[in-house]
C-alpha cells in the first residue's frame, strides 16, 4: 500500500499582501484609550532621538498602550523591551524596574530604533532587528546576500512576518504615513 504524500503547506503570504491585509484589519479600529493622553507626551521624547515621532505607535503594536505590560519571555513595558536592550539604553531593571515607566520606556525604544536604522538603513529592517533581534536580521541578510526587508521576509521568525506589516499599517492608519516615508532627523552638530 501507497501512501499518499502530504500536501505541500502554503507558502507564506508576500509582504505586500500581509501589508494590505494589516491595513484592512486597521481600517475601523479607533484609536487605543490611553493613546490619547501618552501620544502626544511621547512623540516628542523619540524626535529628541532624532527618530521620527510616528514611531511612537510602536507602542500599539506591542502593548496596546499598557505600560503594566508584561510578555512571558520577560518584555516589559509600552515598547516591550527585554532586559538586556534596557539595560544597553540605560534602563534599571532592578530594584524598579524602569521598562514600566512610560517616558523612560519610549527614550530606550527610541535610542533602540535610532541605532537600528543606523546599522540597517531602512525602517523595515530595523523593526525585524527589534522584534527578532539584530543578529537574527543579519544573519539572513548574509546568509540570503538580501538588502531588504521584503527579501527575507519569508525566512523571518513568523511572529515577526506579521509584526513588521502591522507596524507599518498602523503608522498608515494613525498618522498617514509610510515606513518608507520616514527619515531620521539630522544630526545636530
């Protein structure tokens, strides 16, 4: 007896379609409640790091603007940061934990992303860096001779596929703005 060969499994969406598809999902969603009063206090901590103020709906994606938010692989906080990427941007983790601290939590996340565009040069990858790590990211860009987001993708952590796109559709919805929109504020000096 044969046996018949499993179906192959569908292949992943393309990134535009997983765009398109976060975009739609976003089209009727209100803003969260407490995006009202930390929107406007917070854009101005991450134009202070010389990274776009749009990036402040980071915070949606990861939190919902919870800044109590807890992840089971120890991410704390509006921006999610694990311990070590606070600590690297000056946080204390102990004995108060400062990732709970809103105003403290968006300078980290902002330096965070300030340094993660410096090395990759392109929003989408610096997102992918934030959400699966930096070495993740590099490692496929080598290892797949890719120099965007779109061509490694597939081979990103799906947590991750689907994270970069709900990013982007929510600077979309929230601010009329695309990642490709977005520039670093110049240096001063």
């Amino acid at each position: 007896m044969t046996r018949a060969k499993p179906p192959e499994p569908a292949p992943n969406p393309t990134p535009e379609k997983e765009r398109e598809v976060w975009v739609s999902k976003l089209a009727g969603r209100p803003w969260p409640e407490k995006a009202k009063g930390y929107v406007p206090k917070l854009k101005p901590i991450f134009e202070e790091q010389k990274v776009p103020g749009q990036l402040v709906w980071l915070a949606e994606v990861e939190s919902s603007f919870d800044a109590d938010a807890q992840s089971p692989v120890g991410a704390a906080g509006m921006f999610q940061l694990m311990p070590a990427t606070a600590k690297r941007f000056g946080l204390r983790t102990w004995p108060f934990d400062q990732r709970y601290k809103p105003e403290a939590s968006a300078r980290a996340a902002s330096s965070y992303l300030q340094v993660l565009h410096k090395r990759f040069k392109d929003w989408r990858l610096a997102l992918a860096a934030y959400n699966a790590g930096e070495g993740t990211v590099q490692r496929l860009l080598d290892q797949r001779k890719a120099h965007t987001y779109d061509q490694i993708a597939p081979y990103l952590p799906a947590e991750t596929q689907l994270y970069v796109p709900k990013v982007e559709a929510t600077l979309q919805r929230r601010e009329g703005v695309k990642l490709s929109e977005l520039r670093l504020a110049p240096e001063a000096g």
